[in-house]
C-alpha cells in the first residue's frame, strides 16, 4: 500500500469512530450515485491539449499558466476541493514532501480549488505548502477541465453539521466543486497523465507523478 493510501485509511478508520452510521451511508450513497454517473468521462484525458489561464494565488498575485509551462520542463496540476476536505489536505501534504524532486526534474506544481484567496492562504498556511495553490472562483477553470459537478441536496446539511461552510469558502452559493484530479502537462500544455476520480477518497499517489516525468524526460 501506498504512503498516502496508508493516510487515507488511517483518517477513514477514525472517521468511522466518530461519525453516525447513518451520516456514512448517506455520504457512501451520494459518492456511488457520482460514479455510476460516470461525470470524469467528459474530463480532460491524455492527448489533450490545456488552454493556457491565469488565476490569482493566496496572496492575490496573477499566476500564468503560460509562464510555468516557459519556465518549466513540465507541470503538475493538482485540483481539490478546498482546504475543508481531510482528504485533500493529505494530498496536498503529500505533494509537499515531492517538490524537492519536482524542482530537480524542472517540474512545477500547482494546487487549484474553487476557495477565495483568503482560504487559500488559510490552506496553504495549514498545510505548510511552498508551492502556488491558486483560486479558480466560481470553477471557471475546473469546468474547461470538465471536472465541476454540484454537491448533492442531501450532503449540505451533513456538511453544515462538520462546519464546513461551501458558500463561504468559496464565495458563491452554487454548491458546485470539482472532482479531485491530477494532470501531467508538458512543455506545450499537453496532458500526458491524468488523473480523475468521481470517488473523492481515492487521490493519486506522489510517487506516480515522478515515476510519470521521469519516464517522459528526454
């Protein structure tokens, strides 16, 4: 089992412990609806080409997709849901631990949510992250990517009882977030790996996006 695997099931096992039966089915029901739905079918796939963007970071500077694709041999897109999500957290904090790999195979890395800037810093701070984690309000980019669908009726109230306040967060009332992914571009802003998953514990493994990039060096 992977490193963050391993994470994912220890949070799920203190997950059960402290969270109603009941509140669990709910969720488990809504997460198999997303995926007998099959929404990541309409995603970006390898072969794809990304339009270049530029979103504000945490401190509300101008990140240019353009930019990082010039100055880098290749670039990790990493979408989630925002720093509310446990999982995306341990994601995230994974991806911390590879960017001293990342910057010697000349990678950049690059995390997007739907959060305003502020949360994004609040994340970012959190998380101890030093690399961009940019704020796609209103999922403008995450809906090119085809990855946005809207949070199910029956999930706000279970969120609102975790305290996870969405229209805060995120400064919009739409209730839509996008499906966890990660993308491998390369220097030309095509897709060479991705990953999408419409079940939300399933992330992709660090290691994975290195094994990629090296594999595709020249």
């Amino acid at each position: 089992m992977s490193k963050l695997d391993e994470k994912i099931k220890s949070y799920q096992e203190a997950f059960k412990n402290k969270v109603p039966q009941e509140t669990r089915e709910v969720m488990l029901k809504a997460t198999q609806t997303l995926v007998e739905q099959n929404i990541s079918k309409n995603a970006l796939k390898v072969g794809d080409q990304v339009n270049p963007f530029v979103l504000p970071n945490a401190l509300n500077n101008e990140i240019s997709l353009k930019d990082e694709l010039e100055n880098n041999d290749f670039v990790v897109l990493n979408f989630y849901r925002g720093g509310w999500c446990p999982y995306c957290n341990l994601e995230l904090k994974e991806f911390q631990s590879i960017l001293g790999e990342l910057k010697t195979l000349n990678s950049s890395l690059i995390a997007i949510s739907p959060q305003t800037p502020d949360a994004s810093l609040s994340t970012q701070e959190k998380n101890e992250l030093s690399f961009e984690v940019l704020s796609d309000e209103k999922n403008v980019i995450a809906k090119e990517f085809g990855l946005v669908f809207s949070l199910a009726d029956e999930l706000k109230p279970i969120y609102e009882s975790f305290k996870i306040n969405l229209p805060a967060s995120n400064d919009d009332d739409s209730y839509e977030i996008p499906m966890p992914a990660t993308y491998v571009l390369d220097k030309k802003g095509t897709v060479i790996f991705a990953f999408i998953d419409e079940d939300y514990t399933k992330r992709c493994e660090p290691q994975l996006i290195l094994d990629i990039i090296q594999k595709n060096k020249s």
